[in-house]
C-alpha cells in the first residue's frame, strides 16, 4: 500500500487527476472517479510480514528436556536444535549424536527413545562441540499397558482425518456411517463403530476383514480413499485393539490433560525443515508422545507447511502459526522464517510510552524500522477524526500550529478526551456492538433510544467500564424501568444470548462448541453449556405497557449436555464453576466474574477493541475472534494495554490517552523498505476508510449543511443515531453496522464502487455543496478566489494547497471571472471527493 | 399353489360385524356430536380446522374426520389402538397431541377410545358399522407341513472351513419351518445344527464373506444366505439342505447383501443392502428380474409372503414398503417406525407382518389395506430381529440383550436371561417348542420356550475335526461352480 502522502505526490496527482481542474465539472468528475478507483485498487493491503529478528537463546537444546516412558510401548521423540548468533535455529536432530548413560536401561532409534529396563539415567546430545544431557526416567518398562478405545483409537480417527467436518464428522455422518466431529463424543463413536451396524464394521473373528481397517486402508471402496497404510502404526493400533476383543473403556480411563508443542517459537531460514514434538498429559500422571497422533494445522501453508508427523518445511519470509490438535486441546507454536541474508539494525527512535517500547521490541526481532512522526497537521486531523469524529476548524487548525508548546500533541488529546464528541462515539462503537436498535418482536423503539441514552449517560459520566458490564449482565426489571435489561431483550434465546457475551465481552465465538468441541480452540460442549448455563434462569413477563418487557432472573431452568443430557452446572468460561447453591440470580455470579481482572479475557478485549479503533487493526484481528488459532500479534503489548486498563479501574479516557499519545499513533503513513510490507506490527500509519457515520457527519459540517434523521433533531450528527434500524442510504452505502448481529464485522470499511459513484454523482455531496452555500457566502464576503481555495482546503485537508495544486488550479479562475463561483463550487466538489478526504491518514 | 390359498382361506378367521355394548339398551352412546365435538374444540380445533388444516387434518366435522388427513384415516371405527388419532394423544406414536401443549385428561382419552371403540359414532341417530377386525390370535397352523420326511442334511462335511481364536457375532440364523434344524452364519461358512440334539450336522462354505441373512425356503428344502465383504462383494447363494449342494447363485452387488428371501414358489430371490435397490431375480438362470428405486437408505429386511402375494421390504431410515410378490409393483407404504427396520416377517396366514425396529417397537401391519394392527415397544434401544412360530406368536432379540416372546396379539409372555451384549438374532424351532438366539459376542442359546429354561448352547465357531486317517472320511468341497438346475417347484 501506498502511505498516503505518497499518493499526493504521485505522478496520477501531477497529471491533475485528484483536482482537474482545467476540464468542466463532468469531465472533471470523470477523471476524478478515475482516481478514485485508483486509490481503491491500491488500498488492498497486502498480507506480507517483514523478516524477525531472532531472540537470544541457548545454542544446543533438546524438546521435551525431561522425558519419562512409562510402559514397554512409550517412546519419545526428541527435537535437537542448534540456534546461532543471529538467532536462526536448524533442526539438527539428524546430525546429533544421541546416546543414553546406561545404555542398559534405554535405547534410542532415529531420535526416539524406547525403553528397556525400570531406571533413572540421562540422554546425552552431542553435537560438534556443544553437548547436553537431560535426565530420562523408566517405569514399568516391562509391562505392556493395555490397548484403550479413548487413548488409543479415537486418535487414529483424528489423525487419519476420519472424523472432520467433510466426513464422517458431518452431522449426518458420510456414507451411512457417522463419527463425533473431532471426537467430541468418544462413547457414541465407540457404539456407533461396534454395535449400530450390529456386525459390519468390525470383525472380531477375522480382525483383519473389519471394514474399518479395509476401508481406510482403500482396499475396499472408499469415498475416502487411503486413510492409512497397512502396518502403519494408525493401522497397527486398530489391529491392536480389534485382536483385544474391540474393548471399550472403564471409567477410570485417564483423561488427557494438557498438549504441549515444541519448539514454542521458531526463526527459521527460507527452505529450512524443522520437526515439532507433542506431548499429552494425562490425568492418571503420565505423559505421551503424541506427535504422530496430532493433526498439524498451519496458518499460513507459503511461509510454514507442516506435515502429518509434525516436520516444518520453512517456504517464504513471513510468520506462521503452526498448530497441533490432540483429543479437545489445540496449542500452536510460532514460525518465523526469515530470507538468508537479512541486515539487523533498529534506529534509535523516541519512546512516548511503554507502548512504544513494547510495538519497537517486536520490530526490532523482525527487523523493521518503524516510519517518521507525522507532521502536525496530519496528526491533528488523525487525532480529531479518531477522538471526536470531525475535522478541526480553521481556526482550532492554526491554533494548534503556531503553539510552540512541546507537549501541544499531549494537550489536544486531552482537549479531545474531554469533548462531548468523544463520548458520543464511543456510545456509537457499544451501541453497535449491544446491538441497540428496535425490533418488531422484541425491542420497541422506545426502548431502543432508553437503551442508548442509559449508555450516554453511563459513558459521559465516565462510569468505569466494568460497572457498566456488570449493570447490564445482572439487569432485572423493566425495559423502560432499567433500561439495562434490553440487554436480555435484543436476543431471548438462552444460547444466543450466552454466545454474544463471549463475543462482545471476550472477543470470543463459543458458537462451534454448541453442537461439538470447536476445532481449532480450546471450548469443549461443556465448556460452552456451563457458559449458558448462566442465562437459563433469565424470565421475562409483559409490563403494563405493552411495549415494555419485565426480566427477571432466578427460579429453576438449568441446560442440558447434548451428548450426556444431563444438566451442566454454570461454569465461568476458561475459569471455575462457582458455586451457585446459595445465589438467586446465576448472572450476578458471571458479571461479577466477566468484568472483573479474574476473566483474563475481559481487559485484553476492551483493550484491543479500543487499539483497532485507533490503530486500524487489532492485536488480534478480527478484535472478537480470539482463539488460540489467532494468536495476538504482539502479546506482550496486548498483554500490557490490558493490565494498564485494568490499573485504570476500566478508565476508557485514560487508555484512549497512552495510545493516541505513544508514538506508535503518531506515526507516518509513508513507509520506508523495511516497513511497507508491514500490516500487523504497527510499523507505520495506517491509512484508513473513515467509517460511515463520521463521513457524513464531516461532508456535512465542511459544507456546512444540516442533516435530519429519525428521532434526532435536525442538524443532529449520524453518531448519535439512537436507534440502529434508522435507514439512511448514505451510510448503508458506507458500510454502517445494522446493529443485526455482535460481529465486528458488521461495520464495512472495505470501500466499494457503489460508494465511489454516490459520492460522485449521487445526492450527498453535490447537493450539500450547493446547499450549504458555503463558496457563494465565501465570495459574498469579498474573499478572494485564492483564499477561498485556502479555506476549503483548510476545512477538507486540514492543509493549505500546495504550490502545484495552486499552478493548477490558477488558470481556471483566470479564464472567466464570471464563472468563478462555478469553479470554486466544482473545487469543492473536488475535495470532497477526493481519497485525502475519505481517508484518515 | 392354488390348493396352498384354498387352504388358507379355509382357515381365515372372519370376524363379523359386532353387536357393540353401545348399541345395547342401557349404555348412553358416546357419539360425535354429543361428547366428542365439545373435546375436539376445546383441545384440538384451533390447528385441526377448516381453515389451518395442520397437517392436512381437519376434524371440525364428522365427515371431516372420517376422512382423515392428507396421508391415513385417523379413525378405524371399533379400533381405537389403530386409529392414529387415538395413538397421537395418548402419547404412544408421535407426534404427541396435543403440541405444545398438555396430554388430554384420562377421562377424555378413555371418551374417545370408548366412542372409536364403540363404531365411532356420529350422533345418536347412527349405527356403528365396525369392518371386521383381524383377529391376532391364530390359533393353528395355516400352512400344511409338506407331505414326507422333513428335509436334514445328510453326510455333510462337518469340518469347519474357518477357525478363529474369537467366535465373532451370530451374524445370521435361520430355522427350518418342518425340521429340527437351524442355520447359523459363522465366519464364511454356514453352520446346520439339529435343534434337538444340539449336534453339528454340516458346514456350508460361503467364501464370499460373511453370511449377513438366512432364511429356508417355505418347504424347508432349501437355504439362502445373502452376504459378502463390505463395499466388495455382495451375493446369495443357495444351498439344498439335503445334499449340502450350493445349488445357484445370485446377484453381484458392489456391497454385502443385507436382506435377501426366496418367493415361495421358489422362482424368484429377492435382495437389498447397501446400493438401497431392491432387486429380484429369477432362480432358473439368475436373470434379473426387477431393480426398483424406491428405498432412501440402505435395505435392511426383505420378506415374502408365505402365500407370495405380497413382497416386504424396510430400510434403515424406516422406510417400509409393501410389493405386490409377483409384479413387484408398490403396494402400501407402512409408515410409523421412527427408526430403522432390522427385520421383518411374516405370520404363516401371510395376512400380518410383523416388522421390528431400531425405535424399539414391533409393529403388526395387516395386509388387509395395510393399516397398522398393533404397536408395541419390545425391546429399549431396539428390536434386532423378528420371527413367528407356525401358530402366530412371535420372538424378538434386540438391544437390551434379551430375547422375548409375545403371545399373537402381542402381548408379552416370556424373556430369556439376557445374553452378555446385544441380542442379534433369534428364532423358533420347527415346532415353536424351542427358540434359538444369539448375541454379538457369539453366544448362542437354546431354550425351552414353555419354562424359559436354557437348553444349550451353539457355537458359531465349531472346533475342527480330530484328524480322522480313515481314507473313507468324505470331505464335501464346496460347490465353485453354481449350478443353473432349476429349482423351481412344480
């Protein structure tokens, strides 16, 4: 992408695209709609990342650096890496020497260990001149441990990709025989294998003839095809148990506890292969090498392909997160993989905050020098548009120019902060996002705008945002008495409800995890039941107005499992079951918890959202898609905005304040070599769509023109629009939240052609640019032509016209007096049509 | 075979019009416009009306009401438990009626089971005019035992072909109408054994796979197995039970065959699975006869009428049709299993069939305008297998790991001690003195159907011979080359 100042000084600008002004209005219309299309061609960012830097660490290491087998079959792989000065890290597994100190005990074939004989000893890695031992412990070396249903097939199902969505997963199953989605369901898929199809699908008399095992090796027909080899070991272990007699398992079967995945991070060079290890822990105290059971999953296949075994091919520059999933866990680790020749190197640059210092470190690993501060005036105009949604005044402009204070920067920010305007948007972002808007069924219109001036008012008397949760969460009563229990009113269903929590409150989509484990994140069934479990007391009566809605909470109504069909008791999602015995109303106990620093997610949610609405883009982005498939781009900087905000009480202001005044903010849009492929690391400005709302609201106080929107006085702003059914087509066009839904990606800031040909030729700018008059009353003041054009470049840009924009522009007022004001109209019309206008840079 | 439907006909019970209690001076009618109208509009007008018509259903008038809903009549005057209406709201077929809504007083339900009961009657001015109800309780046998010695197997080779360190299921059992014989599917081999004695009596190979059905044909001489491997081969073999000979062969499906019966003249084999196609051949030279699409999943049970009028097939998802036997031209569409048919069979009269379900039910259809005669839940998690004794009581084997038997008008009798896993199959002897059943673990059991008592046990996995150095010793090969000798009855 282009920065923004770039484009002004672009060769299309010279050629007089952006104001063409020697053509009449159509032609110049035209060009313009060329440059338009222009600049939405090139506002495509493209997804490259810059190469890291890596981070200091020992040279020679082994994963898993403590191993323990704990039968005659336990093994484990080991992962031998070497990491540089630089630190690049090389798999050299192959190449090291591995051997075991009492080689009685302990063997170890192509980098697996397996054991012998019960004992304690150490596994010594040599490589070249670096060597290092990790202690090893054998248990019950003799004893084979019996063949488990749980812990040994419903892997295979996973790994050979049996049971995925597109097969036997799907709700229906595939071809007549059906599996849990990524086995959510272990004992159904154990009947569903053995006993539905009474004697199809295993043969216990003639193992070998079992359709499970000559369908998924495709000796048989097989929608399928191959899902393994004969004498594979997924294959083996189906033998295995089909020759036990196909056993299911006792009760007391361990439960898998946690996976790990190593190496956690990784620097590698274009080309280079590494291997990743898993291990399972399982409740009854043992571990597992899992690496051949996982699925590996990458995000990103260019930079990082991973295979069934879990071996990393590094492809291009880039990161990618490479993610292995066993039973319900998915854990991933992270791959960097850097061009062979990189120059290391980092300017040394101003740090306002720790935000700063935390956005450097990352670029610093990967090499990347941030941009330049921005001038004034485009930090003036970034900051008015982001705070207050407007653009500075000529005069508050030139104000702010010719203060000589150093901290002018820090002051206007406050100034911003403490404006109306700024309280007014952010009731706009959480009025979007509580889904405030009147419904046929549900919310009346009186009830919509109760709802929304309940919000005003708690955020302009900068109520901390964990009170506000909390209120909302625990609401009873009526819809117009409290008009916090709309909040119950916008959605009724019980999992409806216990799913837009998660998402608005911790930027979580739990929505898989209704009908199976979700798949590429921690939330299990029950996980998410207990979540729900919270908002199955919730009762709601008619009032005495019919328009109103009386919720209550308390009583009986608990949510079954589907699987189990037996209640699940309420449960803080990622955190405990409290107890609920002794409460009358569950939801109190959740909002007590959500908004609290308990609920890890909760600040690191709030706090990314305000980052993305600053910055462009979130830390984790889309902001409420967190799952540990989208990991953070900067955790550590995600990590401290939230504590900071949690230090704050939940202070909105004072979170807004460190990141509009970190440097991070105020940086450039232009980009240097190291910086322009950089989308996620905040290396330079980000050149943005302003959204919906605040286009209107700034096309019409540039032109000085009134709008009129339903229940709002005329000349009121599109941010304070109350209610989010309101209609309008300008900000359909633009992409404004229909309120419909929590996601985030209800507010469109993608620009269309639809938007470029209203702005071009449909009513809203070129009618309130005659309409406010604001050229004609310009010139009925006696004000030269010239300092007209000042001025509406002044109220559009925030800037004076350049020399060039003036040479161009000259000749057209010389031609023919009487036309000026036709000129200066179409001048206008110019810059508002114009990418420096519609964009925040 | 015209001398086969005489005969049965002779034996058909007809029930005549029956003078009912309500029409006998002293009991008040229950009629519809008295007492039962005031209950439809209280509880079931609001969706049931001209106007709404949920479900095509309008019983805001008599007429409407007799002239049911878009798919059944809903009332069979003077059969309250085969009349839909009367089995939807007391709850014992879904959907429950009321929806939404609570289940009907006792007193309503017993109003309308008395006034169904009672000819269902208009108003007080009306007669009851019941059809006559076929009666459950056949008493005696309605097929003549075929004149001679009931066929056995004679000098089989008794030698295993398979010998596995586990039995596997009893994959598939069949017993012989006339014989004390039963046939037992092992692990690619057919085992006969005397229902008597117990004994081995010979070992039919079936290399294509695992036997998945068995059944005799109606005069016991001959045995078909239907089978194969998963997504390979599916086929049926014939055997004559005397000789041990595999006599024909037919079918070359792409999967097991699932289902498969003989017509009683012996001319054709009728045959389902996986491909969900019905298909039947001509037993002379295997010509395929008909392939008919009509099933949504995968066939199941397939049984002919002992007097081969008719042709029952049920599938997986519960779909259970009724052929014409010859023409194979659809008949009835049985509908009312919520799971899928595992078995079906037919009571000696051919006038009932019984079907067993994975919804846990067997149901009895009459052929007579395949209606509904009697439901009844058997087994819980479902009824594997179905089969009738000569006189009309039936046994059942299903998940719970029992096996039971029901008196004609199914009404419980006994059940056997429940096997270690879940009953697959099971079956009466030649006289219904005994049943043979067995369960997924291999276990198979004779028991004493009187007492319940356990007999003995089977094996569907025979220890092969002591090696025998006599050179007399006949091995029987098995038959490679299917014979194409018509088979056919005269």
């Amino acid at each position: 992408m282009k920065n923004h100042e770039g484009l002004f000084n672009s060769p299309s600008r010279a050629t007089g695209s952006l104001l063409p002004v020697p053509y009449p209005a159509r032609t110049m219309k035209i060009c313009s709609l060329l440059a338009l299309f222009a600049l939405l061609l090139t506002a495509r960012i493209t997804d490259t990342i810059a190469a890291p830097a890596p981070t200091a660490t020992a040279p020679l290491e082994v994963f898993p650096n403590i191993i323990t087998l704990e039968s005659s079959r336990d093994t484990q792989s080991l992962v031998v890496r070497l990491t540089d000065k630089q630190g690049i890290s090389y798999d050299v597994t192959s190449e090291a020497e591995i051997t075991v100190a009492d080689p009685s005990l302990a063997k170890v074939e192509s980098g697996t260990v397996k054991p012998i004989s019960d004992g304690a000893t150490k596994i010594k890695i040599k490589h070249k001149t670096n060597t290092i031992e990790i202690p090893l412990t054998i248990k019950e070396a003799k004893i084979d441990r019996p063949i488990s249903f749980k812990l040994d097939v419903m892997p295979v199902f996973l790994n050979s990709g049996c049971n995925t969505g597109a097969c036997h997963g799907a709700a229906r199953g595939k071809d007549g025989f059906r599996l849990s989605l990524f086995g959510y369901d272990p004992d159904g898929d154990y009947i569903r294998l053995t006993r539905e199809q009474t004697t199809r699908r295993i043969n216990l008399a003639i193992p070998e003839d079992s359709l499970m095992l000559t369908k998924g090796t495709g000796s048989v027909a097989h929608t399928g095809g191959t899902r393994f080899k004969e004498g594979s070991n997924n294959y083996k272990t189906l033998m295995r148990w089909l020759e036990a007699g196909a056993p299911s398992d006792p009760d007391t079967v361990a439960k898998p506890l946690s996976l790990e995945l190593y190496p956690q991070q990784m620097v590698i060079q274009e080309g280079a292969p590494h291997r990743l290890v898993a291990r399972a822990k399982y409740s009854d105290g043992t571990d597992r090498d899992v690496t051949n059971l996982c699925l590996f999953l990458t995000s990103n296949d260019n930079s990082a392909a991973v295979t069934p075994t879990g071996q990393i091919t590094a492809g291009k520059r880039g990161e990618a997160f490479v993610m292995a999933r066993f039973a319900t866990f998915t854990v991933g680790s992270q791959v960097i993989v850097i061009p062979k020749n990189v120059n290391s190197g980092f300017p040394s640059v101003r740090e306002n905050n720790y935000i700063d210092t935390l956005v450097n470190n990352k670029l610093k690993k990967l090499r990347i020098t941030p941009s330049e501060l921005c001038t004034d005036d485009i930090f003036m105009r970034r900051a008015y548009i982001d705070i207050i949604g407007m653009v500075p005044t000529r005069e508050e402009l030139e104000k702010f120019m010719a203060s000589k204070d150093a901290r002018k920067r820090e002051k206007l920010v406050d100034e911003l902060l403490n404006r109306k305007e700024f309280v007014e948007m952010w009731v706009m972002k959480w009025a979007e996002l509580l889904k405030i808007r009147s419904n046929q069924d549900r919310v009346s219109y009186k009830a919509a705008v109760q709802y929304y001036s309940w919000l005003q008012d708690k955020i302009a008397k900068n109520v901390p945002f964990d009170q506000i949760v909390q209120d909302l969460l625990s609401a009873t009563g009526g819809t117009f008495n409290n008009p916090a229990t709309n909040y119950y009113q916008v959605d009724t269903e019980t999992l409806k409800l216990a799913e837009n929590t998660a998402q608005v409150f911790m930027g979580m989509r739990i929505q898989c995890a209704q009908c199976h484990n979700h798949p590429f994140d921690r939330w299990t069934m029950t996980d998410y039941y207990g979540f729900a479990s919270f908002f199955t007391q919730v009762q709601r009566k008619r009032g005495e107005d019919p328009r109103e809605t009386i919720v209550t909470a308390g009583g009986g109504g608990e949510i079954n499992h589907p699987v189990s069909g037996k209640p699940i008791p309420p449960k803080f999602l990622g955190g405990e079951s409290p107890d609920v015995s002794g409460a009358k109303d569950r939801r109190v106990l959740l909002a007590k918890w959500l908004a609290s620093p308990d609920n890890p997610y909760f600040a690191r949610n709030l706090a990314n959202i305000v980052w993305a609405h600053f910055l462009g883009r979130g830390i984790i982005e889309p902001v409420d898609d967190v799952r540990i498939s989208n990991p953070p781009s900067n955790p550590e900087l995600l990590d401290a905005l939230a504590s900071h905000f949690t230090e704050y009480k939940y202070d909105f202001k004072r979170l807004v304040k460190d990141i509009c005044t970190s440097r991070t903010y105020q940086l450039s849009t232009r980009t240097n070599p190291t910086n322009e492929g950089d989308t996620r690391n905040f290396a330079h400005g980000m050149v943005r769509r302003i959204r919906a709302e605040v286009l209107l609201d700034t096309i019409t106080e540039v032109t000085e023109t009134r709008e009129k929107f339903k229940g709002l006085p005329l000349g009121a702003r599109a941010v304070q629009i109350a209610d989010g059914g309101t209609t309008n087509y300008f900000l359909t066009t633009f992409g404004r939240a229909t309120r419909d839904t929590v996601c985030s990606c209800e507010v469109k800031m993608e620009p269309n052609l639809s938007q470029a040909l209203h702005l071009l030729n449909g009513s809203t700018v070129q009618q309130k640019v005659s309409q406010g008059g604001v050229v004609k009353r310009m010139l009925d003041e006696k004000k030269l032509p010239g300092e007209v054009i000042d001025e509406l470049y002044l109220r559009c840009f925030s800037r004076k016209p350049t020399k060039q924009e003036y040479d161009a522009l000259a000749p057209l007022i010389l031609e023919d007096p009487k036309e000026i004001p036709k000129v200066l109209e179409d001048v206008f019309w110019a810059l508002l049509n114009s990418q420096e206008f519609i964009f925040n840079h | 075979m015209i001398r086969l439907q005489r005969i049965a006909f002779a034996f058909l019970i007809c029930v005549p019009a029956v003078a009912l209690a309500a029409d006998s001076p002293g009991a008040a009618k229950i009629t519809y416009q008295d007492q039962i109208l005031p209950l439809f509009r209280n509880s079931c007008l609001n969706c049931h009306n001209p106007d709404k018509k949920k479900g095509g259903l309008d019983i805001s008038s008599y007429s409407a009401a007799m002239a049911g809903s878009d798919s059944q009549k809903v009332i069979i005057p003077g059969d309250p438990d085969g009349s839909v209406l009367y089995r939807l709201v007391t709850h014992s077929d879904e959907p429950k009626m009321p929806q939404k809504a609570d289940k009907l007083p006792a007193k309503d339900l017993d109003l309308i089971k008395q006034w169904i009961a009672g000819g269902a009657l208009e108003n007080s001015g009306s007669k009851a005019v019941i059809k006559p109800k076929l009666d459950l309780g056949v008493a005696t046998p309605t097929i003549a035992r075929p004149a001679g010695p009931p066929p056995m197997p004679k000098g089989l080779s008794l030698e295993p072909l398979v010998r596995t360190k586990r039995p596997g299921p009893l994959n598939a059992l069949a017993a012989s109408p006339w014989a004390p014989l039963a046939a037992i599917g092992g692990q690619k081999q057919i085992l006969l054994y005397h229902t008597q004695t117990l004994e081995l009596l010979g070992v039919l190979p079936f290399p294509e796979g695992l036997p998945e059905c068995l059944t005799f044909s109606r005069n016991g001489q001959l045995l078909l197995c239907g089978g194969g491997q998963g997504a390979k081969l599916g086929r049926v073999a014939v055997w004559d039970i005397t000789t041990g000979k595999r006599i024909t062969e037919v079918g070359d499906e792409f999967d097991v065959v699932l289902a498969a019966d003989i017509s009683p003249d012996q001319k054709e084999i009728a045959l389902g699975g996986p491909a969900k196609m019905l298909r039947v051949f001509a037993t002379t030279d295997g010509e395929k006869l008909h392939n008919v699409k009509k099933h949504t999943d995968w066939i199941t049970a397939v049984a002919y009428s002992p007097d081969g009028k008719w042709l029952a097939t049920g599938d997986r998802s519960g779909g259970l049709y009724v052929w014409e036997g010859k023409t194979v031209r659809e008949y009835y569409t049985l509908s009312g299993h919520k799971g899928g048919i595992t078995s079906l069979a037919y009571r000696d009269d051919s006038k009932l069939l019984a079907s067993a379900s994975e919804d846990g039910s067997i149901k009895l259809w009459n052929m007579d305008g395949g209606t509904q005669a009697k439901n009844w839940n058997a087994h819980s998690g479902g009824v594997l297998s179905v089969s009738f004794t000569h006189d009309g009581r039936l046994t059942s084997a299903g998940r719970d790991k029992t096996t039971k038997t029901w008196k004609p008008d199914g009404a419980a009798e006994k059940t056997f001690d429940a096997f270690p896993d879940i009953a697959l199959h099971t079956a009466f002897n030649d006289d219904g003195s005994r049943v043979i059943s067995g369960d997924w673990s291999g276990a198979i059991r004779v028991f004493n159907t009187a007492d319940g008592k356990k007999l003995g046990d089977l094996t569907p996995n025979p220890k092969p011979l002591p090696p025998d150095p006599s050179p007399t010793a006949t091995t029987l090969k098995p038959a490679t080359q299917p014979t194409t000798k018509p088979i056919a009855r005269k």
